[in-house]
C-alpha cells in the first residue's frame, strides 16, 4: 500500500516536470533563414540571419532602377492609431505595421509591450508585407512610398464605430497596389485589405507577418533540467474547421513541414503571452519559417514569419494580434481561445480560471485571489482527503497483524501456489478490520486532476503577467526573486510528510522526505503564484491532517501475538471441540 502511495507521489512529480519540459517546446537550437531571402521550402537550409554591410548601397541601387512612382508620396511618414488597448504606427512605406504597443501589458523596462521586434536587420519584413512570386516587384511593393488616406495629420484616433486607413501606389511600369486597414476600437482585430495589378493584370499578393513576436515575449522563470520551461518561444499555431484541436509547431516541426493548408479557423504565431493570427480566412495557404535574428546588444533570438496565401487577394480579412486573454479571444472567436494552451486538463483550467476572474472582481489582487481560490478547492477536495487520512490510519493500526502474517510466509517463493493462501489471510484481516487497500490512494490520485488543473491554469494565464500581490512580489508569472515563498512551500512539505500515516518501513520513509526537496528544487524559478497555489494548500492540508487526528483520535495498534502463542491457541481450540464432539 504504501509502494503505491509512493509511486503516486512519484508519478505526480515526473506529469508536473515533464508537461514543463515536453509540451513546451525549448527555444530552437538551429534557426532557418526567413521567407523574405529564403529558397523554396524543399529546399532552405538552416543559417543564420545577419544584416548585411552591402544591404544599403544594394537597396540604393535598386531603388535607383526602378520605375518612377506616378501615385505615392515624396517622403516618409510614419501614421500613429490610437485605439483603447492599442498604439499602433504604420509607414507608408510599404504600408505596413511598424510598431504594435499593446496598452495594458508592460515589459521588463517598464514600456509597454510592441509586439513587433525592434532594431530588426533592414532585409526582416513586417506585419502585412506583401509578397508575388516576382522579387523585383515583391521589393517593390514593400518599399515605395505610398499615398495615405484616412490619417489627418498622421493620427487617427479610433472611435466605437472603428477607423479605416488607405495606402495607395503605383508606377510608371503599371504595378498599382491598394492596402486598407480598418481598426477596431476594443479588441485587437485588424480587418485588412489589398488589392495588386501588374501591366494591368491582378495579382494575389501572400501576407507576411513577421518575425514575431516581440523582443521580449514572455520571459518568465529558467530552462533548467529540474525546472522545466515555463516560457514558450514563439511557435506556428493553426486550427483547421474540421477539428477542434489548435495544432503547435515548434522549430524541428516548422523545418519538417512548413507549409500547410485547408480551411482554417485560425492560423498564425503565438508565444506564451501573445498571438497574432488570421481568424475564419476560408480556404488558405500559410507557410511558416523560423528564425535566430541577432537584435542590438543581444544574442540571437528565436522567431517565427508566417506567410498567409488566400484564394483570392485578401479582402475583409481579419487578424488578431493581442493577449492570450480568455475573454478578449472568446468575443472575436470561441475556438480562439484554444490558443491558450492549457493542455489535456483544459476542460476544467477553464473553469478554474474564470473562477480566478470572479474572484478578482471582490478581491483586486490576483496574490489574495489565488489564496482564496486555493481555500475553496481545498474545502470542496476536504472529504476526499478525510477518507483518505482514516484509510491510511487503519492500515497503520492493523500493519502489525498484516506483517505477522507476511512474516510466517516469508521463505515461499512468488510462484509457490501456498503464496495465495497468505493473500487470502491479508483480505480476510481487511475485511474483518474495515480497510480498503485502495482507500487512501484513490482519493489522492482523484485529486491530481485538479492540482494538474490548477497547475495549467496558473502557468498560462496571462492575468497574472505583470500581476502585483505585494511586499517583495511584483509580478506573480515571475519566479520570487529571494526565494522567500519556495522556502516556506518545502518547510511545509516537510511537515505534512512527516505527520502524515505511514506504514512505510524506515527505508521508504526516508524515500518519501526526499519528494519535498525535488519540488523544492523544482519550484525554486517557477512563477509566484503557482508557489503561493502549493504553499497554500500544503498549510491546509496540515491543518486539515490535525483536525482528523483530533476527530478520531490517537493511533491504537494491536501488537500481534508471538508464533508460539498462536499456535498453542490454535491447538487447545482444537483439543477443545475434539472432546466436545467425543462427548
């Protein structure tokens, strides 16, 4: 019984570290050059992106030769919109998205967070480039001046009804384009256009977007062997009509199969925090590539281009490029929000979650909001572990009978067929006793869906990004930076082994005070909150272990009686009933 309590409290460990370690990608060791400069995607080859010395004088030069422009702009403006939870700046040249500061979410210097990487090599597109099977003319499209329309004085100011920018171009050599971007106030969706014609023929120009996203994305906690990853690098991410499943691809799955296509309900790039994607694009083509991009002052970082091909020039396209809020993704599309991944128990983080949000609401503090919830599952879990603390309690009472009875069958092989008659004294002692064997397994191992649950749920949410509970905890998705909180959670591990009932040789007791220290050592960089969720419930069960023990009171173990003693008890019944049958 107690192996299994073991094994069960192993297995709890490896499901924690391993959906750490496997379900989250790590960062990709070899980046893929990306589309703007790649060859087919048979037959790139892995390599490094780095801005080239000759880049400016070979842009000058192209620029030189091309066609004059009849219809565009004589210099560079840069259209800043405003919308409730956005800052966005768009250039005209190129018409494209240059800045994406998100309002309600910070970076680690306190701005707030662009999702579109910064000081990127002058060969890098971004978001709603445009590309034709022609580089000449892919060049330029994404680096003529075009014509604005929609943005006085280089602002817009969007209201509830939303606002719409246009950017025309074309030149001398009959390439005519049309891009029109109408902003929503509210909730990160970018409904795009476009039209090309080349020598007065169209053109279905792919949309790129990329590389994402963001300098920082979500940095949050090591990559160690024993704490596993507790931040997603940017990945492709899809979710086709036909299934409900979102489908995730880390670099090796990128470089495997980078092109895919269907009907998609969603399709794009996402990190931890962040998404940007096309949303119910219908028929579609979407090609991803990543890539180590060296930024100013830092090492390379990983990043992923996505590529969308339409069946028809984009019009009325819609692209999401915001938060992994559950809310904020539900309002654009409900299976949006299978971009937060919340992995096999998703079917219960979700209420889990909302529960957190309902919470907050009273409360104001995502630190106290745990707390509370962590008391509420520990009140509604309490039963289980009631009935497993008096299960576990009568198999200590009655371990000195069942060892007695092991004892007298000790030298019999496992094969040896009078090996069952010993399994039969055990259940008969069980059953006369009341213990269930399984009594004190089950409901813990009914319990794990829950903390694993709660787990996800914490790990994901970007509620608690930036979330501040106070005192020396300033972001609870961050590790405790003095360690103060994974300290307190490993004391109380310690304690609630030790008081827990134990039938546990010496040997195995001292197996099982090592679990308190590997989660220590687990959860020494993983985010706050979690710690606080773990060292909230271990106080409870404490409390809770004592309160049982005062309702049942102390331990009785009935020592079992020597061999001899028996078997003189068992001969005089048996002489016993001989001479009343005689009589």
């Amino acid at each position: 019984m107690e192996r299994r309590v073991l094994i069960a409290v192993f297995l709890s460990f490896l499901v924690l570290y391993g959906y750490q370690s496997f379900v989250v990608p790590p960062p990709p060791a070899a980046p893929v050059v990306s589309p703007a400069s790649a060859p087919s995607p048979a037959t790139a080859a892995p390599q490094q992106i780095a801005p080239s010395q000759q880049e400016a004088p070979v842009a000058q030069a192209a620029e030189s030769a091309a066609p004059v422009s009849v219809l565009g702009d004589t210099v560079e403006r840069q259209i800043v919109v405003e919308t409730a939870t956005v800052q966005a700046t768009l250039s005209n040249r190129g018409g494209r998205i240059i800045r994406w500061r998100l309002k309600d979410y910070r970076d680690n210097r306190g701005e707030p967070v662009d999702l579109v990487p910064t000081a990127l090599p002058a060969d890098q597109p971004t978001p709603f480039s445009l590309r034709v099977d022609d580089d000449a003319t892919t060049n330029r499209l994404n680096t003529s001046l075009y014509r604005v329309s929609g943005a006085a004085n280089d602002r817009v100011d969007v209201g509830s009804d939303g606002a719409t920018v246009s950017f025309e171009f074309e030149d001398a050599s009959g390439l005519r384009a049309v891009k029109q971007f109408r902003f929503d106030r509210e909730n990160y969706i970018v409904t795009f256009s476009a039209t090309v014609e080349s020598g007065g023929g169209p053109l279905n120009p792919a949309v790129v977007w990329g590389p994402g996203l963001g300098d920082i994305g979500a940095q949050v906690g090591g990559g160690s062997f024993f704490t596993g990853n507790y931040s997603q690098p940017p990945q492709g991410i899809y979710e086709r009509e036909a299934t409900s499943e979102a489908e995730r691809l880390a670099s090796d799955a990128i470089v495997e199969q980078p092109v895919h296509e269907g009907q998609f309900r969603f399709a794009g790039i996402d990190d931890h925090y962040f998404l940007a994607a096309v949303v119910n694009s219908g028929q579609a083509k979407v090609e991803f590539r990543s890539a180590a991009i060296p930024l100013p002052d830092q090492t390379p970082r990983p990043f992923v281009t996505a590529t969308f091909t339409f069946a028809q020039s984009p019009k009325d396209v819609r692209f999401f490029y915001g938060p992994k809020q559950f809310d904020v993704l539900e309002s654009v599309d409900r299976e949006l929000v299978r971009a937060i991944n919340f992995g096999f128990f998703g079917w219960l983080a979700v209420p889990l979650l909302g529960a957190l949000q309902s919470i907050y609401g009273f409360v104001g503090n995502y630190g106290w909001s745990i707390i509370l919830l962590t008391v509420f599952i520990s009140i509604a879990i309490a039963p289980l572990r009631h009935k497993s603390v008096v299960s576990m309690r009568k198999m200590q009472e009655v371990q000195p009978q069942m060892k007695a009875i092991q004892d007298r069958y000790a030298g019999l092989k496992a094969t040896d067929p009078a090996r069952q008659k010993m399994n039969t004294e055990i259940m008969a002692l069980y059953k006369e006793k009341g213990v269930n064997p399984a009594g004190g397994c089950l409901p813990m191992l009914l319990q794990f869906p829950v903390l694993l649950s709660f787990y996800s749920m914490l790990s994901q949410a970007i509620e608690l990004r930036g979330a501040e509970f106070g005192w020396w905890i300033r972001d609870l998705s961050q590790p405790d930076p003095y360690y103060v909180v994974p300290v307190l959670m490993a004391g109380t591990m310690f304690w609630q082994t030790k008081i827990t009932p134990s039938t546990a040789d010496p040997a195995q007791q001292r197996i099982m005070m090592l679990m308190p220290l590997m989660f220590t050592v687990m959860f020494l960089w993983a985010p706050s909150g979690l710690v606080i969720y773990w060292f909230v419930s271990n106080l409870w069960a404490i409390g809770q272990q004592y309160f049982t023990n005062w309702m049942i009171g102390p331990p009785v173990v009935a020592a079992a009686r020597p061999a001899a003693e028996r078997q003189l008890k068992n001969v005089g019944a048996s002489r016993t009933g001989g001479a009343s049958k005689k009589s």
